[in-house]
C-alpha cells in the first residue's frame, strides 16, 4: 500500500484545500490552524484506508443521516466503535445541544471501548461548547485507535481533536471515504467557511427550459420520482425560500412528505405583502412559516398571519443577501430556494447560491412568454455565462437531475 503523504484538492469551489486531511483555506488569507504533526505520525496514518475501514466510515454516514436537516449549526456525525471485527457500539449526534455522536457510541460500547477502534465521519471536537470535548471522552474511554473522515474546518477544532488525540497516544486515521464525508456536510463547511448558509437553487422545467406555463401553471413539470427526491431534499435542508408570485401563483406547502421526516422553516419573500389570506404556508400546524416583508408592508395581512401562527419579519429593504443573513444568525447551514425566475436571478447576483439542482422533465409546453427558471442577470454575450463546476448528471424516474455548483 501507498503510504505517501496524498495532497488533494477537495473542493475548489469551496476555497479550500485538503492536505494530509487537514482543511486549509488558499485564497482568503485565512489559514486554518493545523495541529503540530510529525511526519512519522503523518505518514503512519496517512493512506491505510481499507475495505472494512470504508465499510465502517459508510455505516458512520448512515448514522449521521438519521439527523439530516436536524442539527445545525452543528454538523451530521457519525460514530461507530469496533472491537475485533465487531461493532460493539454505534451512535449519531441528533440535534445541536445534545451529546456528539462519540458520546453515545462510547456509552453503547461501555467497557468493550477499551483497546477498540472509533470510526468517525468528522474529526473529534476538542473544545467545551455545549458539551465536553469528545477527544477528551476518547482518550478516558481508553480507546486505542480513531478513524476521522475528513478534519473539522471549525476554527475551534480544525486539527486540535486529532492532535490531542495522538499527544495522548492514540493512533489517528484521517481521511477515510473523505469525499462522502464532504458531500454530507458540505453545508456544514460552507457555513463554517463563508460565514453564510450554503444556497441551493432547485428548480423543475421542461425540456424547452420552462418552469410553468403561459398561465403561470407548474403543477407538475416532473414525475412522481423527482419529486419524491425533491421531498427527501427538503427533509435535509434548514429552510426553503419562495417568493410572493409563487405562493400566489402555487400555493405550495413545501413540506417534506414523509411521516416523521424534519421539514424545514418556509420562507416567504415578499415587498409587496399583497398575498392570499388563505395560503397553505399559513398553516403551521406541519411546518413553521417566516414572511420576510419590508417596513410597513400591508399591515392588515400582517395581522392575519400572526394570528395562525406565521413569524412576520420587516427589514428595511428585502434582498436574498438579507434573507441569507437572516438565516445565518438563526444557525442554518442550508437553504433552498425553490423560487420562481426573478427571486432566483435576484439570489444568483446577490452570490446567495451556491449549489444549483436542475430536474429536467422530457416534455414541451412552449409559450414565448412561459417563465424560465432564472430571471435576467443582465448578461448580453454567451461568455458572461456562469460555468457549474463538478456537474453531475442523473436520470430520475423519466427525469433528469443536473447537479453542479456556481463559480464562487
Ligand atoms: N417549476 C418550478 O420549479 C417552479 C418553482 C417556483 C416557481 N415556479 C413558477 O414561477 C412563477 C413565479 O416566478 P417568480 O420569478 O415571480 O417567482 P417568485 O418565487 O414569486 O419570486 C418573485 C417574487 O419574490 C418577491 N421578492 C422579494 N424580494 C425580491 C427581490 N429582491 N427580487 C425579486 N423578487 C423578490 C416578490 O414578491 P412580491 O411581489 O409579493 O413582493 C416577487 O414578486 C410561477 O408561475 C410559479 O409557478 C416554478
């Protein structure tokens, strides 16, 4: 086996590069602080991935998975405790404020933690937040060896678990499924990085590039397959943003559809405020609803809709960059946009998505004046267009998902 220390760009888009499994910034200025490693323990821990050790950092991701959409500001993690082969302990971190993942598979594991191996999708935390640093809970469980996914790019963390770890004489794997584990929390990173939830525009059109017809009717552009996918996306997600035109053209409910799946806050984007009283985002029985408005917008509907239960907010002037400031400061890490043409043109240039999921329907409705799924960005020639980057293709039922993130 290869045991060269391996230099891999991860994620360019995200301005940041991952050597020997450590999280640095490049172009920012910013460096992440790394952990004093020597080359001997570097290169003792470096590449020693192996079948069961992916097979153990995949049941670590199912794990983490089990909380999708219910733990910001804190990551999805997994963790997973093998004594001679076996799993003898296994757990996840549910939601922010309660234990880490760590945490609740040492306790499964009691004793047997002893001279064990841990998996992890994300490096140990090594500093007291609302819980006690899972680095020192593995080092008094008398662990032998921890496997990390990827490292935390939290300043507070970003290399200090793995190195107080091995200062205790634990042996440290980094960087085992490392891809997978970015996927899952790369909203996480974004955050983390950016200081800003990671924007995601979805959208369904036809294959002539329509999001709804002359008449402003869009149900439904995909099959059943996509939009079960489009409910699992939701589940996942923080918030969903919509603006005025949608919820009066739609009349979405934006939930996730499945029985005991998260559903994430509903945002309405609206100046006007000139909405239906009747909306089905006004019913929060299911799901909890924002209307982000300016000052002074339609008082009476305002009234409305704090009586069934739906926060108002005013800002002095609504813009996407606002809204994702907003939902920063809330803890998001992750935001949807599922908003027709203008609000999504308006979030592109305003740099609040990152991240775009196009579902691709083989079907032709035409209409000169049908609604495209991304309003004017101002751009006269073909070499203004915005490039994705690491762009995946997808067929879903009869349908078709691109994937791919905006130039950064
Ligand atoms: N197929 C799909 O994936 C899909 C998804 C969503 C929507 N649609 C379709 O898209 C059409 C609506 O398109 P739309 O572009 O008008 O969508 P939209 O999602 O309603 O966004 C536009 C509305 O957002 C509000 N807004 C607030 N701040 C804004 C800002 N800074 N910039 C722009 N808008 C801002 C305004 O609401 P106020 O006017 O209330 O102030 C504006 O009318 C409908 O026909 C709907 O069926 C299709």
């Amino acid at each position: 086996m290869d045991n060269s220390p391996v230099v891999t760009q991860v994620d360019t888009s995200l301005n940041y590069t991952q050597k020997d499994g450590l999280i640095v910034r490049f172009s920012s200025g910013e460096v992440a602080p790394t952990p004093v490693v020597s080359n001997s323990q570097t290169q003792d821990s470096m590449s020693r991935e192996t079948d069961f050790d992916s097979r153990m950092m995949q049941r670590c991701l199912e794990l983490a998975r089990r909380a999708l959409g219910r733990t910001s500001p804190n990551p999805l993690v997994g963790a997973v405790v093998v004594k001679d082969g076996e799993i003898v302990g296994e757990g996840f971190h549910p939601r922010a404020g309660e234990p880490h993942a760590e945490v609740f598979a040492l306790r499964a594991a009691g004793v047997g933690a002893r001279g064990a191996t841990v998996y992890v999708n994300l490096e140990p935390c090594n500093h007291y937040g609302r819980t006690p640093p899972c680095s020192a809970g593995l080092i008094e469980a008398g662990v032998a060896k921890v496997v990390v996914g990827m490292v935390d790019p939290n300043p507070l963390v970003a290399g200090g678990g793995i190195a107080r770890l091995r200062a205790a004489g634990v042996e440290v794997v980094v960087g085992v499924e490392t891809e997978a584990c970015q996927q899952l929390n790369e909203a996480f990173v974004h955050r983390i990085l950016y200081k800003k939830p990671l924007g995601i525009l979805k959208y369904a059109m036809t294959l002539d590039g329509k999001i709804a017809t002359t008449a402003g009717h869009s149900a439904w552009v995909t099959n059943q397959a996509a939009r079960s996918e489009v409910h699992q996306l939701r589940a996942a997600c923080d918030a969903i943003i919509v603006g005025g035109n949608t919820v009066r053209q739609d009349n979405p409910f934006l939930t996730s559809h499945q029985v005991g799946a998260h559903n994430p806050l509903r945002v309405v984007m609206s100046r006007q405020l000139n909405l239906p009283e009747t909306a089905r985002l006004w019913d929060t029985q299911e799901a909890p609803t924002l209307v982000l408005t300016e000052v002074g917008a339609n008082p009476d509907l305002q009234k409305t809709l704090l009586k069934h239960g739906v926060e108002v907010m005013e800002l002095p002037v609504l813009t996407p960059q606002h809204a994702m400031m907003h939902l920063y400061e809330q803890g998001f890490c992750s935001v949807l946009w599922e908003c027709g043409g203008n609000l999504a043109a308006s979030a592109i240039a305003q740099g609040a998505v990152q991240k775009v999921m196009a579902f691709i329907a083989p079907k032709i409705i035409g209409g000169s004046h049908a609604p495209t799924p991304v309003g004017d960005l101002g751009f006269t020639s073909m070499t203004e267009a915005l490039p994705l980057e690491r762009v995946r293709w997808r067929v879903v039922g009869s349908d078709c998902l691109v994937e791919g993130y905006l130039p950064q």
